[in-house]
C-alpha cells in the first residue's frame, strides 16, 4: 500500500508538468503565411472569380489547408469588434513561415460620416441627423474597374463601401527586416522549447521523491538471517 501512495504521488508530480506543455504546442500547430507583395487576393471560393479583398501588404493568414493551387485559409480572429474570415489564397501568393507572428493580423477600424441631403429652411426639426457616423473594420481593398472599395465588417455584416482613398497602416515589423528595413529579408527567428521555473522545480521535485521512494525501498529490506547450525 505505502508503494501505491508513493507512486501516487509521483503522478501528481509528473501530470502538472505535462500539462504546462500542452498550450505551447498547440500555437506550435498553428501555421502562418504571409502577404509578401501588395496584391495578394483573398477568395470566398477556389477561384480567381471570387476575389473579396486584396490582403493587407506584411500581414499574415492562418494556413487551414495547404493546397497545390490554392490553400484555404482565416483571416483575423473572433475578438470583438473583429471577425474571423475563412476563404482561399493562390499558394504560390504567399510565403509560409515556421514561425508564430507576434502580430499576425491588422487590426484596423475607422469612423465615416455620411451628410444627407440638405433640408429646405422651412422643414420641420432642427437637422439633428443631417449626418450619420458609422464605424467600421477595415479588412482589405477591392476594386470595380478604376474604382476602390474598402471590404469591411459592422454589425454583423460584411459589405463593401466606396473609398475615397486608399488607407494608410503600419507595415507588420514581424516580417521586415530589422537591418534593411526591406520585406523578405527577415530571418526566421530559431524556435526553442525552453522549459519554465515551474517545470524545472517539478522536474526536480519528482527526482527528490524517486529517490526517497529508492531510499525507503532499500532501507525496508532485511539481511536474510542465517539459520542456526544442528546440533548434534
């Protein structure tokens, strides 16, 4: 019995442990791939007919399925105001990574206002609503012809508005380079499973009780006793 309770314990040494490991293997899974160049198109379908958007230049998609001419993919997350979008980009577009950005997504929002019409002087009411401010999530930008749209999200819906111009964001400093300042000369940062404080006293705390159980094992056996001799 006292056997069982030690190994036992020693469980409850070593699960704790194997836990703590699980949540950074999980991001591990995640694959990321990035829009290297300004004109990487975001499809609702497998097909060039169904572009949405154009991805924001130096952000990142979440690789769902890698396929030979197009990989489904998700663009942004479900962390309101934001919503996550699924569809597909054309696999030679985009450069897959081996690691975990800091900042895949662009998180964007931005106020319009809309005026109506002017009232004649004698209508009725003091032209509270003459205008109308609306926020909304920027996702990426469309075209129709000549004419730019902004593809956005607010509400629940998704819906594309005119732009008068295009917008202006923060380049993703995850994947330009420090020294050149320049795309696509950015090293990949080396991916280290560095065990926490908290795994290495557990690790230690689970040796120091191997071997007390080890100690207590050998002290509890006793020297065989000899028997004493016949007499004759």
């Amino acid at each position: 019995m006292k056997k069982l309770y030690l190994f036992t314990a020693l469980l409850l040494f070593l699960f704790p442990s194997l836990s703590l490991s699980l949540p950074a293997r999980a991001e591990e899974s995640t694959r990321y791939a990035v829009a290297d160049s300004r004109d990487v198109w975001f499809y609702a379908e497998a097909n060039e007919e169904s572009g949405l958007f154009v991805l924001p230049y130096t952000y990142y998609v979440v690789v769902l399925d890698e396929g030979a001419e197009f990989s489904r993919v998700r663009y942004l997350d479900d962390i309101s105001p934001y919503k996550s979008v699924v569809g597909y980009c054309k696999t030679d577009s985009i450069t897959f990574v081996d690691f975990v950005p800091e900042r895949p997504f662009l998180r964007m929002e931005f106020t319009l206002t809309y005026s109506l019409p002017s009232l004649p002087a004698v209508s009725m009411g003091n032209g509270s609503f003459e205008s109308i401010t609306k926020s909304f999530v920027y996702y990426g930008s469309s075209y129709l012809g000549t004419t730019r749209f902004h593809y956005v999200y607010a509400d629940g819906v998704f819906d594309y508005i005119p732009a008068a111009e295009e917008v202006s964001y923060e380049l993703n400093e995850d994947y330009l380079s420090v020294e050149t300042g320049a795309p696509g000369n950015a090293e990949t940062p080396e991916v280290r499973d560095t065990p926490s404080v908290l795994q290495i006293v557990l690790v230690c705390l689970v040796v120091a009780v191997i071997g007390f159980t080890v100690f207590i094992l050998l002290r509890g056996r006793k020297a065989p006793v000899a028997e004493p001799e016949a007499e004759f």
